[in-house]
C-alpha cells in the first residue's frame, strides 16, 4: 500500500489521526505502518456505538452430556473409529496460543512458562506430551498440529519451540499462523495509537481461529489432505488430552457438528460456561447469564439440569467450519484498558477502561452448528488450566494436579 492509499483509506474512516507522526518515522517504520494499515479492517469500529448493548440471547434449554458410564459402555468401539479416523488422517489439532504470560508475570509467550519444580517443564512442552499420547494411541501416527501465535508472540513462540526441537513432534507436522487482529479505540470509535508509528490492536476472538487459518491460506492444505475434524484447544490447560481417541470417535459416531469437552460442575454457580441448547440450536450459557431457576433445574436423575462447564477443547467437523466462515459471525464490543500515546505523543496506561476491543466468540460459532455432544471427562485429569500466578486455576494448582497424575515436575 502507497500513502496516497493509506490516506484515502484512512480518510475514508476518519482515521487521519493514524499519520500524525508518519514524518518521523524511519523507512522500515513507514513501510510497517503502511502494511498495517492495509490489513486493517477499520469498518468493525462502528460497532463501538453498540458497546453495553448486550447481544440478546434466546430461550435457554438443557442439553444433555454424555457422562462418563455411558462412555465406559461403549469405551472400545469408540476408541476402535477414533484410531480409524486418526489413522486415516482425517484429524488435525489447532492450539490456540495468541496470548502472553502477563497475568503470571512474564513478558513472554504463555506456552512458554516454566511450571517445572525440580526441572524445566513448559507449558508447550506438556501440551505436546499430551498430544504425544494420542500419537502413540494411532500406532505412531501423526496428526497435523497446527498452532496460533499472534502478532505479539509469533517470532518468541516460533524460535522457542524451534530452540526445543519442537518437544520430539515432527517440524514437518507443525504449520504456525497468526490470528486476525482487530483495532482498538476510543468510545468514539477513534482508533488509539500504541506506537507513533502502530495502531493498538488485539487478538478477534477465540471464534477467529478458523478465519485467521484461511486467510493465511491453510484451507488448501486441509482439502489436499482430507482432514475432516480439528480438534481446538487453548495453551493454558497443561492437562487437556487431544484428539484422544475415544473422543474422536464418540464425536463420529454421534454424527454431530461438534464435541465438546465438559466438566461436572464443581458448584452450581462455578464460574464456567455451560452447554445448553438456545432456541433448538447448540450454544454455550455464561455463568452469569444462569438465572436462579435455571440453576436449580433438575434432569430426569434428579440431577442439575445445566452441570456441564465447558473446558474450551472441541471436535468441528471442517466442511461445516467453511459454511460458517461465509458467513458473518456476531462481533462482541468489550470495554477494556488500552495504552494508547496522549496528544504529544507520550505513552498512557489507563487506570480504568478507556475503549473498545472487538471480539467473535467460539460460543457464537457453536450456535451457528446443527448439534452437539457434551462429552464428559474427569476434571482432575483433563482440567489444569494455568490462569493466575497463585490460588486458584493458577501455576500452583496445575502443579498438585499434575502431581496427582503422576506427571514429573
């Protein structure tokens, strides 16, 4: 892109502001800003006069998990077609690890966090262990692993894991790509500035996976070689089995659009979403969208009608995945705190939150389906998930838990 083109683009959004300090700028500076620019999609900033507008949701409904007896009962012959299905190479997983360390004091990638006690133990290096036994499971078959990195961590997540030899996994069976980022603003919708020289942006949502991994061209490589499910999951939960093979196969033989990897409930206002169905369709209930009546509901075992948190690792059936993409998906406006440079260009890091981030969330994507199997694992051998430093769902909790599995840290 030309800077006639920047500045018509910009124009075009009112986002002049974006060239103020173009003149200081050195010629790979200028050309970054210029690229950035481009890729820019600053039509969502309309979407900041929606911002408390909560999207309206539709009559909630439960839906039924599958439960661990019933997975014991038919335990081989789902493990037999996952292993089919691996084998054939119809599976391929995608990590979602756009995020950093921040929140457990790092400035690195997260995947990158030692967890080790007595020796070194990454939170990437446990991910790929897990993945590892799937592997061995499919009589050493390898399944495609795709990773997520984002603008911000994608060279540190690249040479990290190229540095470790990519913990024994075949460099050939990695393909690293970058998320779709969405520009941040003011209440106005004007975009801030984090660098005299950068747009603030951030990540589009755990929704954007699929998205971003068209844009860089990988659906040619998910046709040549006929994958058929992609089994998504975050870098935070150092527990997580993928693509195991009882799930695949539970997931095939159900023939739905999605499994999804749930946990009982711990409490029945446990901070976790919750499959259900809304309006006939699947979809994800928060936590605090859980009316009082909903959460004393009872099946027909008298148990909890919604008792089933998500753990945010699902099965999509990939033909179904590109006929969501053709379509828009519901972007969320979140307030946030966003560094941004104040009039004379010096760097502010608000106390409170200042504007607006954009979002596409996997609840959203799942609505868009026409079924779903909750699948139930144990939470203490498949839920470890590293959110804080300290208490709970943090570096010292994942640790007992890892422990209790007889994992070496």
């Amino acid at each position: 892109m030309t800077f006639e083109e920047a500045k018509k683009k910009l124009a075009d959004f009112g986002q002049e502001h974006v060239l103020k300090y173009y003149d200081e700028l050195s010629e790979d500076e200028k050309k970054a800003l210029l690229e950035q620019i481009d890729q820019t999609d600053f039509a969502v900033l309309e979407n900041c006069k929606h911002r408390g507008e909560a999207g309206k949701r539709g009559k909630f409904e439960p839906l039924a998990a599958m439960q661990l007896s019933e997975i014991e009962a038919k335990k081989d012959e789902y493990t037999k077609v996952g292993i089919e299905t691996i084998k054939a190479g119809k599976v391929a997983a995608c990590l979602l690890a756009g995020g950093m360390g921040t929140r457990l004091g790092s400035d690195d990638p997260k995947g990158m966090y030692n967890i080790g006690i007595t020796k070194d133990v990454y939170i990437f290096q446990r991910i790929i262990e897990n993945l590892l036994d799937t592997v061995k499971a499919a009589d050493n078959t390898y399944i495609h692993l795709f990773i997520m990195t984002s603008e911000k961590n994608h060279e540190k997540t690249t040479q990290f894991l190229k540095e470790h030899n990519y913990f024994g996994y075949p460099e050939d069976k990695i393909t690293f790509f970058k998320q779709d980022m969405a520009p941040a603003s003011d209440y106005n919708g004007k975009v801030y500035m984090e660098e005299k020289g950068r747009i603030s942006t951030s990540p589009n949502g755990n929704a954007g996976w699929f998205s971003s991994m068209l844009k860089a061209g990988l659906g040619d490589v998910l046709h040549k070689e006929g994958i058929e499910w992609i089994d998504i999951f975050a870098v935070d939960n150092v527990l997580q089995r993928i693509a195991d093979p009882c799930f695949v196969g539970a997931t095939v033989v159900n023939s739905v659009s999605v499994g999804a990897k749930v946990v009982k409930k711990a409490a029945p206002n446990e901070g976790v979403g919750v499959m259900c169905l809304e309006d006939g369709k699947p979809s994800i209930v928060e936590y605090y969208e859980l009316s009082q009546e909903m959460m004393d509901a009872k099946d027909e075992n008298g148990d909890p009608a919604y008792n089933y948190g998500v753990i945010l690792n699902y099965l999509f059936h990939e033909p179904e995945l590109e006929e969501i993409a053709a379509r828009a998906l519901p972007l969320h406006v979140v307030e946030k705190k966003i560094p941004y440079l104040d009039e004379n260009g010096n760097l502010v890091k608000p106390e409170e939150p200042n504007g607006c981030k954009f979002e596409q969330l996997v609840l959203d994507m799942i609505h868009e389906l026409k079924s779903c199997l909750p699948y139930e694992v144990v939470r203490e051998h498949e839920f470890a998930p590293i959110k804080n430093k300290t208490g709970k769902d943090s570096v010292e909790s994942a640790r007992e838990l890892c422990k209790k599995n007889n994992i070496e840290l």
